[in-house]
C-alpha cells in the first residue's frame, strides 16, 4: 500500500507541477509538440518537447513563442539574430525567415519559453504528439479534460487498487464525521486552484489593419494606434475577481475588476500602430479569481506571482469551509442528516424494519 501511495504523491507532484508550469510560461502548455516539418531533422512532425521559461533568450535559442501574423497558435523556431523591435527567427527547415512571411520581429513579451535541450539538441519524445491529435479529431476541444480526468482516474486506482486495502478485514479506524469534513475541505482547495487554472487562458483576438477601419470594434487604421473591444464571460455560479493584462501589440484600456456570476463584460483594448495592412493577431491573458478574498489581497498576491495568488485562494477557500463546518457542528439536529452513526451501531436497519413493519401491519388491517 505504501508504495502505491507514494507513486500516486509522486504523479500528483507531476501533475501540480505541469499544471502552475503554465503560469510561467504565460498560459502556454509547458509540453507541446510541433505539426509542421520547418524543425527537421531535429524536431520531427508529432515530436513531443518541453518548454521552459526563459528570460533572456539569445541567438541560437529554439523558442515557443505567439505569433501576430502567421496563422498558428505558437511556433516554434530558432533565433537567428536580434533586429531593432525584437528577435529574427527561423525554422532549420523552412527557406525563409518567419519576418519575411510577414511576422514582425518577436518581442519578448511574445515568447513563452525555451525549448528544453541537452548539449544543445532538444530532449524529444518521438510521436507523442500523435496522441493528443488523435483525441483531438475524437473529442474535439474536450480532450484537455479528459486527460485531468484519466489522471484523477490513475490516481483513485493508485491509491485504492492495492490487495492491501481490498483486503476483506474490517479497517481498525471508523469513518467519523471529521474525517468527511477533512476530505470536503481538501476537496474544496484542489478544485478550486483548478478552477482558477482551466478559467484563467491567454486569449487570441484577431483584427484587421486596413486603410479605412469600420467601427465594429475589430479594426484599427494602418500606421494609427486603434482600439479593439472584446467580450469576457464568467460561465459559473459564483463571482469573480478578474486580472486582465495584454501582451505585446495589444495593452489594456478598460477592463472590468468583477464579474458576477452568468455575465460578460466588455474589454477595451489599445493596439500599437501596425505598418502593414492585414489581419493580425493579439493577445491578452485573463486570471478569474473566486472571491474568497479583498481584491486588493489578490492583486498584491498576483503581483507577486500568479502561482502564489491561486494557492493561497484555494487554502483560503479552504479555510471558510472549515469555518462553515465549525459552525454547523453546533447547530441541533445537522449531523443527524448524516447516517454514519445509524451505519455504525445498526441502528438505521433496525428502524427501517420497525417502519415497514407499522406499515405492513396499517396495510393488514
């Protein structure tokens, strides 16, 4: 049984670490894969890499990073050199620089790490990114949960699958009240930095650059500053306090602070001046916090870091739910909703029986 918990401890380290990876990485998943063939032989179509965070990345780095005019959600390409906005970057395989297909230089705001590699070739896993594309065309955009769910799944059975505590002897210790409170209370931390994770995402916005703008709020004027306006929704039961910032071309001008529950807000975003005509893309990154805590705590926290913010809303979500126990603790008759004495001494089979047995005795007469 030992062993079996500390492998599940170990896999749930694992997955805690690649899930707050992403705040790092700004949003962006810390293993990845490529889909196109611009990184061979090095990376190959379907090759699994992992990405770290880097803050000074120099010539010769291979990059994850989001583009603003090339049509992909990232890419992943070499720095070649250091031009006067940004990096210059190019795939080993591709014939031409990524700035000469139109892509500005990348700022560094645009890059969400640095490929992982040892005596400078990339650790890869061949072919796993197959995986996850064939979930993908099964199960479309729910593939991400499935992989949480079959990790909870790996887990249950890790901890629970062993001959030890299958066995058919009746465990030493009773289930107590306590001890459903403890799980509810830990239950309530983990979902709720979960939920702050799934519902906190980096958010494309794509716009035109054109010589004469509409004024649908998804067009800005070429060689002007423009304005964007988009939608943010909060699909839950509970409010939330919501930390909105862009990301390089793209920076906030107005944005809602609280989101109540079943609503949407709207957005105010600043472009910086594009040269060229065209359709780009942006960015902006959304925290949706639950509020368990003053915003100004959260704002401090996030300020911080955004890893710390989410632990510290899941303990502290934690600790009103062990407040609301304590209190219900002392309120006359609450525990009697909660059978595990009756379970314990008996006593509710003995009542079912008296029950039917007034039943079936009214019915006779």
């Amino acid at each position: 049984m030992k062993k079996f918990m500390n492998g599940a401890l170990f896999g749930l380290a694992l997955a805690v670490i690649f899930i707050f990876a992403g705040t790092y990485t700004k949003g962006a998943p810390i293993l990845s894969y490529v889909y196109s063939n611009s990184m061979e032989p090095l990376i190959r179509v379907n090759d699994a890499f992992i990405v770290l965070p880097v803050s000074k990345p120099q010539v010769g780095d291979i990059i994850m990073y989001r583009p603003i005019v090339l049509n992909a959600a990232y890419i992943t390409h070499r720095i070649i050199a250091v031009g006067e906005d940004g990096y210059i970057t190019k795939g080993d395989n591709a014939p031409y620089r990524d700035q000469e297909s139109g892509e500005p230089e990348v700022m560094k705001d645009r890059i969400v790490g640095k490929v992982f590699t040892i005596h400078g070739q990339p650790f890869v896993i061949p072919r796993l990114g197959s995986i996850p594309s064939s979930l993908k065309i099964g199960v479309g955009g729910y593939s991400g949960y499935l992989s949480i769910i079959f990790l909870i799944l790996g887990l249950v059975t890790a901890f629970f699958g062993s001959k030890g505590f299958l066995r058919k002897r009746k465990p030493r210790h009773r289930i107590r009240l306590r001890h459903i409170y403890r799980a509810i209370v830990w239950i309530t931390i983990l979902s709720v930095m979960l939920s702050i994770f799934l519902g906190s995402r980096v958010s494309q916005i794509k716009y035109l650059v054109s010589e004469y703008p509409g004024t649908l709020g998804d067009q800005v004027e070429v060689n002007k500053p423009g304005q964007l306006v988009m939608e943010i929704r909060n699909k839950g039961l509970f409010p939330e306090w919501t930390i909105i910032s862009g990301i390089a071309p793209l920076s906030i001008a107005a944005a809602p602070e609280y989101l109540p529950p079943r609503s949407k807000e709207t957005v105010v975003l600043n472009v910086i001046p594009q040269r060229k005509t065209g359709i780009y893309q942006g960015y902006i990154q959304v925290y949706n916090y639950p509020i368990v805590l003053p915003r100004a705590w959260i704002v401090f926290l996030h300020g911080l870091h955004p890893v710390i913010a989410i632990v510290i809303t899941g303990i502290t979500a934690g600790l009103w739910g062990t407040l609301l126990f304590k209190i219900l603790s002392h309120v006359h008759g609450f525990e009697e909703w909660i059978p595990l004495k009756a379970r314990k001494d008996k006593l509710l089979e003995r009542r079912m029986k008296q029950v039917s047995a007034k039943v079936i005795g009214r019915s006779r007469k």
